[in-house]
C-alpha cells in the first residue's frame, strides 16, 4: 500500500494496462495507465476511477483500502469512460457516496450510466469542499479535453489532480517519473499534441487559474505522477499552446442585395477583435483574377461566400473558385459561406469547388475531428439577413477559425 501512497493519507488505485490499447483512432503502443486516487480522510474520497473495462477490477481491488459503503465523495473530473468507467460498478456498493463534478459532467454521467438518482454535488468555478482533514479545490477547465472537464487541487498536500491534463500513455507501475526508466518528455508532449493542442486556447485558460497555485505533485489520469519538477511540464504546456501571431485572413463575397456582405462584416469583425487582419473583398463578374490570385497566397485562411440565385452562385466568385484547383493551399484553411431563402445551394457548390482542392475544408466534420466540438455550424449558411441569434452562430463559428490559425 505504502508504494502508492503520493501524498499524506493519499494512494493511487489504478489501473495499469500493458495492452497495445485502441484509442482515438490511435494504437497506444506503450499502452497506458488509469489513474485513479484515494484519500483516506474523514470522508472518504475517490478521486476519478479507470475504464469501463477495468471497473470491477478496480472495486475489488479498493476494499484492501476501504470498506466502500464508508466512501462519501466520487470526484469525476472528466466524463470520457476512461475514467469514470468504474463509477457504476463503485457506486453501486458505496451507496451513500455523492458524486462530484460540473453541471455538464453529472448531466452526461445521468444519461450515460443510468445514475438519475444519485446524489450529485454541482461544482463551479473555484469551489471548495472539505474532506475532514483535506481541502479540494475546484477548476472549470473546459474542453480539456472534453466540455464538461474539472480539476481538482488539494490544498494542504499541494497535489493537483488533472485528469487528462498533464498525462502521458505509458504502461507503469513505477508511479513517478524520477522512477522512470527513460525520460518521458517525448511522450509527454507526444500526448499534448494528440489530445490537448486541438484545444490549446483552454489550455492557456486552464494555466492562468494554476498558476495561482502552489503546486508540489501533479497526479494526472494517465502515466506517471509528477513530482519531479512538475513546473517543467506546466512551462511545456504554456511554451506550447503559446499562441502563433501573425496571420492573415480573406473575406471573397459576391452579393445581390447586400446580406452576405454583412455575414462578411460579420466574420471580418471577430476575426480582427481576435487580432487576426483581415481583408473583405467583393467579387464583381469583372475581377481582376491575378490580384485575387495574390491575396490568397498571402492568406492562411480563406472565406468564400456566395448567397444563391435560382440554385446557383452569384457575382465572380466562381471565377475565383474555378483557379483554386491548379494553387497550392495545402496550409490554408477554407471556409464556405452565404445567405440564402430556402435552400442555399450556392454554399454547398462552393464546398464542392473547396473539396476539388488540396485546401483544408473546414466543414463540420473536420471541426469534430479536429477538436471534439458537435455545436458549431459549418459551413456558415444564414438565411436572408442575418438577425441577431445568427451573428451570434457566425461570431462562434469564426471564434473556430480563429483557434485553428492560433496554432
Ligand atoms: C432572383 C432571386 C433568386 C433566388 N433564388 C434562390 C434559390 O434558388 N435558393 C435560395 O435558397 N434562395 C434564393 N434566393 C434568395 C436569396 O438567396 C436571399 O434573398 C439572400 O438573402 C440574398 O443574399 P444577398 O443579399 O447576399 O445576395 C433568390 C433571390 C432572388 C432575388
């Protein structure tokens, strides 16, 4: 017991698999841990639990450290079944326990695991809870990776408890990286690319709130238990998700009566209060191709909007669209954009157009694989002129844009 033991009264009762684990369309080849706490204070808590596939294994394995009905808090820090895989089995035998997390954790863990009458505590932003004899501390950190993500801190032990924050896919029961046989720096930062860099505005959040903190061990949910100079790797997530000055944005519109034009001003004002410069350009039939031409080169993120008349484009922009296919915009995002009445197709040829080149479509699809969001609309379709509720859509979907050119 005394070997997972990570601070005063605090033991790690995970789960270690040495498996080559199927994960996010990757294959863990070092596999990986589930890292899951328990502080044996006054009321006893589990800090998050393992995967669902472990989950009985991780109850079993919890009655050498406490009888389970004694349990009085389950933190579940983030959703994803790697880590609260184990709470229906645990919930199930610490009956009197209250669940822990933020209004969109104890929503989706309802829905999820049939725990509709459960006891939950809804956490906010910088709450607290005594534990008898320990103090945890609460952080919002937001789509790290997943919406509904908190991060606990326990104060007197100076213990930060990320979850996914900070993890690395390792297979270990060494538990701390000053025992890791090699440096893990590699991995570390192989795991922030994959899961966290899609996010790294959050991350920059999620840095300004800890640190404010006195932090001696950070605990994540995957791989070792940094105690070893765990600023070296706050520093790492700050250096990387730094950030990246400096890019340029096109508006190409063409319009009948003036509404795609304000969808264009629309974007053209987010895109510059989020320090992106951006140029709006009104496609006539008569457009010089070759300055088009120049503006796109120069450009890392391309709007191409058209409202529909009789099922079709108007103005130049096909024009511009037609050239797209014989340019080199491998580094270029492409967003596809228009007003429209009843059916919008100049939008959906325009998307057809982007598709024939080697740009990156930013489509719905792209922005789920990219960063986990099903909320946001692409390609942006208003109809008519947009009214309040739609520049509101427009203004999020542009704040995606602009998290993706930051990178
Ligand atoms: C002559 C004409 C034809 C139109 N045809 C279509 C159409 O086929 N499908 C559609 O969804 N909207 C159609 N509309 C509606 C326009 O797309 C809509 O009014 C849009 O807001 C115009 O935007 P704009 O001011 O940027 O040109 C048509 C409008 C006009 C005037």
């Amino acid at each position: 017991m005394n070997d997972k033991l990570i601070a005063k009264n605090s033991y790690w009762v995970g789960y270690v698999d040495d498996r080559k684990v199927p994960f996010h369309r990757l294959t863990l080849e070092k596999g990986t841990t589930y890292n899951s706490y328990f502080l044996d204070t006054e009321k006893p808590t589990i800090i998050d639990t393992v995967d669902i596939s472990f989950g009985r294994n991780f109850v079993e394995e919890l009655k050498d450290y406490i009888e389970l009905e004694k349990i009085q808090y389950i933190v579940i820090n983030h959703v994803e079944p790697d880590h609260s895989g184990g709470l229906p089995a645990l919930i199930n035998k610490a009956k009197q326990a209250t669940i822990v997390t933020t209004e969109l954790g104890a929503e989706e863990l309802k829905e999820m695991y049939k725990l509709h009458h459960k006891k939950f505590m809804i956490i906010k932003d910088g709450d607290t809870l005594d534990i008898g004899g320990k103090t945890l501390k609460f952080f919002e950190t937001p789509f790290l990776h997943t919406e509904e993500t908190m991060i606990t801190y326990s104060v007197e032990d100076k213990v930060l408890y990320p979850c996914d924050i900070f993890s690395t896919h390792i297979a270990t029961d060494k538990l701390f990286n000053d025992l890791a046989p090699e440096d893990i720096t590699e991995d570390f930062k192989v795991y922030y690319s994959l899961i966290m860099h899609p996010h790294r505005p959050y991350v920059q959040d999620m840095i300004e709130k800890i640190r404010k903190l006195d932090i001696d061990i950070i605990a994540p949910s995957h791989g070792y238990v940094l105690r070893d100079k765990p600023k070296k790797y706050i520093d790492l997530y700050d250096e990387m998700s730094k950030p990246n000055k400096d890019k340029n944005a096109l508006i190409l519109f063409s319009t009948m009566t003036g509404n795609t034009k304000r969808i264009s001003k629309h974007i053209a004002e987010e895109l510059e209060l989020q320090g992106i410069k951006t140029e709006m350009m009104n496609i006539k039939e008569n457009v010089d191709i070759d300055d088009v031409k120049e503006k796109i080169k120069s450009s890392d993120a391309i709007f191409f909007g058209s409202s529909t008349r009789y099922a079709d484009m108007v103005g130049g922009i096909e024009k511009v669209l037609k050239i797209l296919k014989y340019m080199n915009l491998e580094e270029k995002l492409g967003i596809a954009f228009g007003s429209y009445g009843w059916s919008g197709e100049a939008v959906e040829v325009i998307k057809d157009y982007l598709q024939d080149t080697n740009i990156k479509l930013v489509d719905s699809s792209y922005v789920i694989k990219t960063t986990g969001m099903d909320n946001i609309k692409f390609p942006i379709r208003v109809k008519f002129n947009p009214d309040k509720e739609n520049i509101e859509e427009v203004k999020a979907s542009t704040r995606v844009i602009k998290d993706m050119l930051v990178s």
